[in-house]
C-alpha cells in the first residue's frame, strides 16, 4: 500500500510539472494571445494594411505592416514613401515648444492604405535594407495597441525580432 502512495504522490508532482513546463515554454501560446489570434481573424479583409508605428530614436523605418487576418508573426518593418500623403503625426524630432515629437504615436495601431513599391531602401542609422510603402492614406484604430509581437513583451529601445532579409 505504501508504495502504492508514493506512486500516486510521484504521478502527481510528475503532472504538474509538465503542466507547468508546457504553459511557460511557448510565448505565443496562453489565453492573451489565443484571443489575439480571435482578434485578427474577425477582421475584415480588404485593400489595406494593419501598421503598427514602431520608433526607435534616430532611424528612419516607420513600423509593421501586415495584411487583415494574417498574424504579427508575418509583418513587414517598412520604410515610408510619404510622396503622396505624410506619415501619422508627421512631427519635429525635438519640438521648440515641448509638445509631441516625431516617434510620440510608437505603439499606435492604424489601418494603412497604399502599395508596396517593389524597392527596397537602406536606412544608414539602423544599417538595415527594408521594404518601401508609399502612404496613401491613414485612420488611427488604437493608441495603445499592447504588445506586438508576444505577450509580456518590453520595448526597450530596440527591435524586438531581427528582420529576414534587411542585412545590406
């Protein structure tokens, strides 16, 4: 009977380690991003684009760009074509009144409208050769969209991903 016990004690401990194991070991898994993924699917296709304005200080690339119903996972970081409209809060980067400067909308989200030019541009401060988006028009949806790519995520500054091809 004792060993019965300590079987069952083992059997026990042995499962909740494994339940403890699977749940921290996936970032991208966990209610907050399952109902992320929910999120994206109820969006409505059509002939626009997801941003989400990424800053990072002295660089020229706006932030990612997917396609309604496609995940953050397969966004693009692009450069900004700003012939035809200006880029959201298009600001100084260091205003003379102390008011809102150029980067202050990092982390909004906005419904993009435009095409990709097919050109690729070199950003010489982040030393990184991205896509170029010519801006058509914009709409601001969230100004506090939360973490972008998994949760728990902390912007310090820098990337979050490395970018696939943007090496020059």
């Amino acid at each position: 009977m004792p060993t019965r016990l300590v079987f069952s004690l083992l059997f026990c401990l042995l499962s909740l380690f494994m339940t403890g194991c699977e749940t921290g070991s996936s970032p991208a898994s966990g209610p907050q991003a399952e109902a992320r993924r929910r999120q994206i699917a109820m969006e409505p296709r059509g002939d626009y684009y997801i941003g989400r304005r990424f800053h990072v200080p002295f660089t020229h690339f706006w932030g990612y760009l997917r396609s309604p119903g496609q995940d953050w996972s397969s966004s693009k970081l692009v450069i900004m074509n700003e012939r035809y409209m200006k880029i959201p809060f298009r600001l100084p980067e260091q205003p003379s009144d102390g008011g809102y400067a150029y980067g202050d909308d990092h982390n909004n989200e906005y419904r993009i409208y435009g095409r990709y030019t097919g050109r690729r541009v070199f950003d010489p401060n982040s030393n990184m050769i991205l896509p170029e988006f010519e801006l058509r028009r914009w709409e601001l949806i969230n100004e506090s969209a939360g973490w972008l790519f998994t949760p728990g995520e902390r912007f310090t500054g820098r990337l979050l991903r490395s970018e696939p091809g943007s090496a020059p």
